[in-house]
C-alpha cells in the first residue's frame, strides 16, 4: 500500500497539513518540527505526487535554497530572485533557514531529504574551511558565500574585494580621511565581515592613510540596530571621523538615523556608504551609496550551474565571481 501525507505526519506526531506546509517550503515553521517531519519522509520513502511525469523520470521538479534568514532583506531578495530564475527552468524552490547556526548547517546537509528536492542551492555562514568534507554529499549543489573555498561543489561568489575597494576609493577621492568601519567581526578568519575588513585596510594603505584601530566596531549581527548602537560608541567616545563604511546596507541605514539623531549631517559632516544594494537603499533619507553585489546574477548563475548539475555534467567544480557595481548616492555626494 502507497504511504500517504497522512502516514507521515502521524510517524512525525505533526497534523497532515503540517507535512503540506514543510513540503512546499512554508518558512514559518519551528526547524524542530521541520526536522522530524523530514526524518518521517524519509523513513518511509514517501514521494511527493507531483506529476506521472516526475515520478517516472525520478526527479521532483522542485530545489531547495538554504540561507541564513529571510529578515535579512538581502537573502529575501536573493530568494525573490532564484525562483524567478528556477522558474525559468520550470523548476520550485523550497526555501529553509539556518540562522547562521553552525549546527544547523550542518544538520541541513545531513538531513535526509529522501524524494523531496533535486538540488540545493547553500548559503552557510557558520562553517569553515574544516567543514569542506561537509559538502560531498549525494544531493547535488552549488555553494553561495565565502564561507568555504575551493570546496568540491559549484560555487558563485561575491567579488567583496573589488567591490569594497571601489567604495573606499570613492571616499578617498572626496578627501574623506577618518573612515570609520563598522560590522567588523574580531577572530574570524573566513567570511565576508574579514574579506570586506581586509580590503578596506588594503585601500587605506594603497592611499597611504594610516589605519587607526579605534575607527573599527563590531556591530554583532548586520542589522540596523547594530549600526546605530556602533556609531553611538563612537560618537560617545568622542572619536572622530568623517565617513562610515558599514558592511553591509542594514548597518549603514542604521548608522545613517543615529547620526542624524547626534545632528550630525550626511554627507556634509560624515559620509556613510554599505554594500549589498537592497532596495530600502534607494528609497532611504538621504538614499543611500552602496555596492551592489549583483545578487540577480548570483541567482541566475547558481541556478543554472544547478540544472547543468542535474542534468548529467561531471565537469569539475566552478568558481564564479559575480560582476559588482557601485551605486553612488546621496549618502556621500556633497
């Protein structure tokens, strides 16, 4: 006798609408509950009736997106833009958080997913470069991020060095001297807050301006709240500067309100320029200068290298950097 959606969700102890909403991706779903509903597909090798046509060919027509979190608007975006470019392809995306939680990435390339996607598409912010064995796994993917090089799977990246050089250049060139770095994460070795940190010194010493360490802040998680709690410090320090880079855009929006609320001017006073270019960017007071990480292309370049994937290509992995652009706005144009 077939195993039904019912069959599941009682091994899980979940109802059957439950298992609907895992299986189609609904986001808002506790990842223990997730995990055993998961587990309970896969002990009982249920398949997704898609179509006749899927089950005969044994492919499911839908892959999966794992990301850190969607309240993060730039991996909502990239989410937005991977199913419209699997879509393309005649493809669904199943789309589930990790939190940036070391374990949790783990547990999301561990998991079975017995019939449930084809491919996954692996944005991890919590491994490291020990974890690269992590990823041989039977499912087939593409890594997005820096978190892991060289890896043994397609991997599309943001040009962070390049991307951070142009900015900083920009800022350079408009005389500002005392840039501030906000974002940074001390100790870690591997990752955008050290790719990007890294290229900001790099750019102060190609002008010859001396990098002062009281001028870079943590800022915790990259949300706006911890760009303005780290321009605070500063301005209760009593440091002066006169330009923000903030690493990502969330932390240069909240950067750009505590300033303004210290009646600090921008840019006349202090410039403040991010990276990502989400679209609150354009739409902010003064709107804001920033890099964008091409995460269109980033999506579409993912998702074909995927399809390429699934359809039989043993070449060996690629390593493809997405083109950037610096987006110059009122932020830090006098």
């Amino acid at each position: 006798m077939a195993v039904t959606m019912r069959d599941v969700a009682r091994a899980a102890g979940v109802s059957p609408k439950t298992v609907s909403n895992v299986m189609n991706g609904y986001p808002y779903i506790r990842e223990e509950t997730r995990t055993k509903v998961l587990a309970a597909i896969d002990a009982l090798d249920y398949r997704m009736n898609i179509s006749a046509r899927n089950l005969k060919s044994g492919r499911t027509g839908v892959i999966a997106l794992a990301v850190p979190e969607l309240s993060n608007p730039y991996f909502a975006e990239l989410a937005d833009a991977t199913i419209e470019a699997a879509g393309e392809h005649g493809l669904t995306v199943m789309i589930e958080t990790t939190g940036a939680d070391r374990a949790r990435e783990l547990s999301a390339l561990a998991r079975p997913r017995g019939h449930l996607v084809d491919g996954l598409l692996y944005s991890p912010l919590g491994l490291g470069p020990e974890d690269v064995d992590e990823l041989n796994t039977s499912t087939p993917m593409v890594l997005l991020g820096e978190r892991i090089f060289h890896g043994p799977v397609d991997h599309v990246m943001i040009d962070n060095v390049d991307g951070t050089n142009a900015v900083i250049r920009h800022l350079l060139d408009q005389g500002r001297r005392r840039i501030a770095v906000i974002g940074i994460r001390p100790g870690e070795q591997v990752g955008t807050a050290a790719i990007r940190y890294g290229a900001y010194a790099s750019t102060l010493a190609e002008y010859g301006v001396r990098m002062e360490a009281e001028l870079a802040v943590p800022g915790g998680a990259w949300r706006r709240s911890s760009g303005a709690d780290a321009v605070r410090d500063l301005l209760e320090r009593g440091v002066e500067f006169d330009a923000v880079f903030a690493l990502n855009d969330l932390l240069a929006l909240g950067a750009m309100r505590a300033l303004i609320g210290y009646g600090r001017r921008v840019p006349e006073d202090v410039a403040v320029a991010g990276f990502d270019n989400i679209d609150e960017s354009a739409y902010s007071s003064p709107s804001l200068t920033t890099v964008d990480a091409g995460r269109v292309q980033i999506a579409r370049t993912a998702v074909d290298l995927l399809v390429r994937r699934l359809g039989g290509d043993h070449t060996p992995p690629a390593e493809i950097v997405a083109p950037y652009q610096l987006h110059l706005r009122e932020s830090t144009t006098v």
